[in-house]
C-alpha cells in the first residue's frame, strides 16, 4: 500500500469515527468464511456497518479524531474490526448472539456516545445499555403516567369534585 493509500485510508476511517457515536472494536479473526458472512449478514439487517480495518491505520485516525478516544488504541493488537451502529447496544447483542455457537467475535472495546469501555468482559453491560429512543420513551411513559390516572379519575366521578376524590381516594387505598 502506498503512502497516498495510507493516507486516504487515514482520511476515510477519521471521517468514519467523526460521523458516528457508537464504535466497537471486535476480533473476528478465525470465523470461517460462512460465519462471517452470516456476521455481516446480520450485521447488516440491524444496520450495523462491519469493516476489517488495520491498527496502525485505524490508531493514527483515532489520533487525528476529534473525540477522546481514552485507552482503546491500546486494544489495536491482533485483527481488529469495526463495528459502527446508530443503536449503542446492537452490535453488543449481535457478538453475544454469534457467541452462542463460537468463541468470536471478541469485544476488545466500544466507544458509545463519548463513553469508553475495554474488555470483552463487559459485553454484558453494553446489551444492557438502553438508546437514547428507548430512554425518552420510558421517559414520555412515566411522565404520562400520573395525567392519564386523573383523566380516567375525572371520567369515572362523572366530572364532580365528590367522584374525584372519591376516585383518588380508592386508587390510593
């Protein structure tokens, strides 16, 4: 690869990590041809980009990045892929899926919404983590919660203060 080649590489992968909050770096290596290609797959069908990159190459575009990028150059050893998602949690729950049937893909780190985590040890926690749609949904739910409770309140007093309070009173009770 030439040194022009370096560099455009360097350009594409920096571009790569600025438009996205949600980067897995895995270790796939070993997969055979059709587990990596159900990989993808599935990568693909839960709009998760895969790409096979090289550590120097990636490593010097975490450094021209403009995110903080913490310890995870240190985890660039050995085959290194990257996973770039709009969901944080979607490739956690894709490598732990795959893990069922074989020892790979590893999770050597994530970076997710400025959040850093090292160790395929923490595959866990990362399925565990909730999107941000999925927050402000839990979020909308709670704060409906309470009006619904006085609208169902004023609906079944047939609207007097009496039926209210005597509805409020039994739901409390």
């Amino acid at each position: 690869m030439t040194r022009e080649e370096k560099s455009q590489v360097i350009e594409e992968l920096t571009a790569q990590l600025a438009d996205n909050t949600n980067i897995y770096l895995t270790d796939i290596s070993g997969l055979d041809a059709a587990s990596t290609s159900n990989l993808r797959r599935a990568c693909f069908k839960s709009n998760i980009k895969l790409a096979v990159v090289k550590n120097t190459l990636l490593a010097k575009a975490m450094e021209a990045s403009d995110k903080d990028f913490g310890e995870l150059p240190e985890t660039l050893k050995g085959n290194t892929s990257v996973m770039y998602a709009e969901t944080g949690n979607a490739p956690a729950k894709i490598i732990k899926e795959f893990r069922k049937k074989s020892e790979k893909p590893l999770l050597k780190g994530a970076f997710i919404e400025e959040a850093i985590y090292v160790g395929d040890e923490l595959l866990d926690t990362l399925v565990d983590i909730k999107s941000k749609e999925e927050l402000l949904g839990e979020i909308i739910t709670l704060l409906q919660s309470p009006a619904k409770n006085v609208i169902s309140a004023l609906k079944s007093g047939g609207g007097t203060i009496a039926g209210i309070v005597k509805t409020l009173s039994e739901r409390e009770g």
